[in-house]
C-alpha cells in the first residue's frame, strides 16, 4: 500500500471539511435543490412561478370585462370586444383563398354516407376532413363542424381506430362525437385541425398517433404575431364556406361544437364567426386563471395579452344571443369543475342582459374530462332544425 503524502492528508482534510459545510444535512433525502433545508428562512411562495402568475391574475386589467347594462350596451361591449378578440388572434386573411375542394373517399355504412375530402383553407394550408350525411331525412340538413381535442385527431370522433380500421365501440374521451351528431338528424363536417393527426410535420409523425405538432407550430405562430386558434378559427370558417358549396347541407343552418382543444376553438370561432348559428363547448368552458394559468396545458391555447381585455367567459359571451351549450366534468382535473360553474354564472348574466337567458343552457356531468353530450347534442339538433 502507497504511503500518504502530506499533500494526500491535505486533500483529506479539505474533504472531510467541505463534509461539514455550514449548510443544513439532507440526510438520505433526495436532494430537491438549492433552497433544501433553508425553508424556515425565505418566503418559499416567493419562488413559485404558478403562484407569481396567479396572483398577477388579482391584478389583471380585464379592460373589456363585461360591466353592460341593458342590451343596448351590451350590444356596443359585443362589437368592441369582438374586435378586440380578432386582432389578439392575429387577424384573418383579407382574401379567401380559393378552396380547391377534393373528394378522396365516399364511404356507405348503415346510416350515414361518409366523404373524406379536403380544401385549401389559406395558400400552403390544406384541411382535411369528413362530412357524414345521414339517410334519414330530407336535404338539405343542417350542418355540425365538429372538431376533436388533442389524441389521435379526426379519426378519434368519426369512428375510425387506431389501425385506421372502422369500430363499432365507441370509446372513452371524445366517444366518436361527429357520429352521435349523425344520429340526432345533423351532417356533421368533422375537420382534422392544425397539428393533429394528418396535418403534423414528418418528425412528429414518426412518434406516435397521439403526439400533436402544437409545439413548434403553435410557438411559431406567435413568432408571426398570430395564434394557432386564430388559425383554427380560419379553418372553421373556410369550413363553412365549403358548406356554402354543397346542395345537400344548409348553410344558413350552421353549429359547431368542440371537446377540450376543439371546444376552445369553438369558443373562439363562436366568438368571431356570426355564421354559426349554435355552438356547444365540451369540457373547455374555464376561467384562465383556473385552466391553463395553473394547469400546464398545450400552447395552442394561449392568446398574448387577452387578459389586459377580458376572461374567457367574456370571450363566451360574444356568441350571444345566438344559442351556446356548455358542459363539464365533475372530475375534470384540466379545467376545474368550480371554475367552469363560475364561467357558466357570469355567461349566463351576458345572455340575460341580451334578453335571450333561454338561450344558454349548461350540463355537469358526473365524470372526468371527456365528451358528454346528452343533453348538448339534442340542444344543438333543437336550435339548428330551427327555421
């Protein structure tokens, strides 16, 4: 055995001595950083980013928070808003591009024809989706954009699994919503949004069917000074214009409705969009405080500066007096259940100021984060039939 130097009785020592620094001993406790065991001596909430951003939340602007009264102001709030809304999307094209429409596949099943087609929605972006017609009734029928959360996609909500093979369960989460609206008498156009299933970049692709590409095309969009439900919401509405070019749909009979992701486009396109004649949202009608201020969430759903302007139940409030369903989960842990009644409160306030509280109605279901539709869809079917 080699003898010790004095020089290795040195570096003993510094180690024995750096053992015994004055910072308080973990013990066998994983180490959780910087501030372990110096708790009782700083504001630990004062490191917490969430709790920083919830509380910046008590002190928000909300310039354009509903404050009307009487319908006369509210209509005035209504115009001022939604202007508002538009331009923190990012504006809209000031042309539409041509569509350019293609019908890929015609599909018969027992009671519903199925189409897979696609239009150009803006110059290098194209849309794919489904229109399911039924057999029952008489054309033309009123229509249903529907548009799925973040999974698989499209294929998720119109009936096709995951080896692109046709089922016949209905599965949990979105439980093939474009289908149910089949059978309440509705064509229901299912688009396939930006960055979900078909329409992701190759990389994404390669990882499974259920990544989404929201990041980094969402991110990129603000780099552009533009959101990704801003471009959503452009898609919805060149789905309509593509309604406006079919005999068999009703263009002046227009609803959309939307789970999670899908249902906070549908707010906004609701918001933005007059030509929608009904709108239900499924498990996304929130505050931003409670939802994605606290809960980590996808970056489509961010809108830069809107809480200088309003809340999201303001937002909501733009789609009266025409016809809004709202439901939520009593377990939903993304958009907490306390939250979405006190959203449901402050709408239904919005649409009693517009003479048309009938107009708003709302389901709490006793579940988690998915698609209901019980009430909603028959609420959808009932005011689109309207002549």
């Amino acid at each position: 055995m080699k003898p010790m130097t004095r020089r290795d009785l040195g570096r003993a020592a510094l180690t024995a001595a750096a053992l015994k620094q004055t910072g308080p001993s973990r013990g066998a406790e994983k180490y959780g950083g910087a501030l372990d065991g110096f708790e009782s001596k700083v504001d630990m909430d004062a490191f917490d980013p969430v709790r920083f951003t919830l509380n910046r939340h008590a002190s928000a602007p909300l310039r354009m928070t509903f404050r009307a009264r009487g319908r006369r102001e509210a209509g005035l709030w209504q115009r001022r808003l939604r202007a508002k809304v538009t331009e923190l999307l990012g504006g809209f094209p000031s042309e539409r591009a041509p569509l350019k429409p293609v019908t890929l596949e015609v599909r018969e099943f027992p009671s519903y024809r199925r189409e897979k087609f696609v239009f150009q929605s803006r110059p290098g972006a194209h849309v794919l989706g489904y229109l399911l017609t039924p057999k029952a009734g008489t054309a033309p029928y009123p229509a249903l954009v529907c548009l799925p959360g973040h999974g698989r996609g499209v294929d998720d909500i119109v009936g096709i699994d995951a080896e692109g093979r046709d089922r016949t369960a209905r599965v949990t989460y979105q439980y093939d919503f474009a289908i149910q609206a089949v059978e309440q008498g509705l064509a229901a156009v299912a688009l396939e949004m930006m960055a979900f299933g078909c329409r992701r970049d190759p990389v994404t692709k390669k990882r499974n069917l259920e990544t989404t590409a929201c990041q980094p095309t969402a991110g990129s969009a603000l780099l552009l000074g533009e959101t990704m439900i801003g471009w959503r919401a452009w898609d919805v509405m060149r789905a309509i214009d593509w309604i406006e070019t079919r005999s068999e749909l009703d263009a002046a009979r227009v609803g959309c409705v939307g789970i999670s992701g899908g249902g906070t486009c549908a707010l906004f396109a609701g918001a933005v969009e007059p030509r929608l004649r009904a709108v239900m949202i499924s498990c996304a009608l929130n505050t931003f405080r409670d939802s994605i201020m606290s809960v980590s969430h996808c970056i489509d759903n961010y809108v830069p500066g809107i809480l200088n302007w309003a809340e999201m139940y303001d937002v909501a409030g733009l789609i009266a007096p025409r016809p809004l369903f709202a439901e939520a989960g009593e377990k939903d842990n993304i958009f907490p259940i306390a939250a979405s009644r006190s959203s449901f409160e402050r709408v239904g306030k919005i649409y009693a100021a517009l003479g048309a509280a009938a107009a708003f109605e709302t389901e709490v279901f006793d579940g988690g984060h998915r698609f209901w539709g019980r009430q909603g869809l028959p609420f959808l079917a009932k005011n689109l039939r309207r002549e």
